[in-house]
C-alpha cells in the first residue's frame, strides 16, 4: 500500500468514526453511561455493515442507493436532536433532577445502525473502487471505540464543569450533525 492509500483510509476512518464522537458526546452531557461492553457491540454492529457496503460493492454496482440512506440518517439525527431539545425544556419545567441512566442494548444497537448508514455507503463505494479494506475495517472499529470513549468522557466533563443540565447540548449537536448529513445530498 503507498502512502496516499494509507492517508485515503486514515482520512476515511475519521469521517466515518466523528459521528461516533459526536453522538457519544451527547451522551455524556445527558449523563448516560455507555459501558464498555455497549461500546464493542456497537462498533462491531458498525464494522459488520461496513464490511458487508464493501462487499456489496464489489458485487453490485448501484446496489444501495446512497441519497435515501444519507436521507433517512439525517431524517433520523434530526428528529433525536429535536426530541433532545424538547425533552431538556420538559424537565427544566418540572425542576427535576437528572440521575445516571445507562444505555441499553436495544438503543445501542439501534443507534450503531444509524450510524452505520453513511458506513455502508462508503462501504460499498469502497468496494466499486477496490480500495484497500484490510486496514479499513479494524481501522473503523478500534478508532470507533477510541471515538465513543474520548466523545462521552468529553461530554461528561462539559456537564461537570457547568455544574448544570446541558443535555440541550446533545440536541445540538445531533441537529448540526443531521444538517450536515442533509448536505451531502
């Protein structure tokens, strides 16, 4: 492999793991914990679609069409950025106090699929230019969980600082995160 496929994929496994951050970066703002067993199943969840975009790829030209799930991915981020909001203003009403809750596996996993989309996609157009994959998917996984993990401690050290609920952060930060999917179309 030469030096510019190795940036190619450097540059690949950043793009596809910086939602991870941001998506966990919110978490810890909300006070959620993400255990580090949740963490491995979600990014071998992203790691499996990814591998299976490239091989869909290197089978199907055209397989997968890639607006409708950069669509639906955004649809989605947007509508729990919205919700994140609304939910913040909900609880700032009623003067309630914010516990730890955890993440369960049901909304992990469904949140690894989601975040997965724009992965399969780039799985896939990855596998129409033969693009060098053995580094790739390992790269996606370890940086995924190196994401997730550096994403809600930076979350929870935000909350910590401000001494306040600032769960309202998370719904930002998945509105930016939805509009930014949006303008790939």
């Amino acid at each position: 492999m030469n030096w510019t496929a190795f940036l190619n994929v450097i540059l690949l496994i950043a793009a596809l793991t910086t939602d991870s951050f941001v998506v966990s970066f919110s978490y810890g703002a909300q006070n959620v914990k993400m255990s580090m067993k949740m963490i491995l199943v979600m990014n071998l969840v992203m790691s499996l679609l990814l591998a299976g975009g490239i091989c869909t790829g290197r089978v199907m030209e055209g397989f997968f069409p890639r607006n409708i799930a950069i669509a639906a991915g955004a649809l989605v981020l947007l509508g729990m950025g919205g919700y994140r909001i609304w939910k913040f203003l909900q609880g700032r009403r009623s003067g309630e106090e914010q516990e730890v809750q955890e993440l369960d596996y049901f909304q992990g996993i469904l949140l690894a699929l989601i975040l997965s989309l724009d992965g399969l996609a780039a799985g896939i157009g990855t596998g129409l230019v033969q693009a060098e994959e053995g580094l790739l998917i390992p790269g996606v996984f370890l940086g995924g969980i190196l994401m997730m993990e550096a994403g809600w401690r930076a979350g929870n050290h935000f909350r910590h600082v401000f001494r306040k609920d600032i769960s309202w952060i998370s719904g930002i930060c998945l509105l930016i995160l939805g509009a930014g999917t949006l303008c790939k179309l």
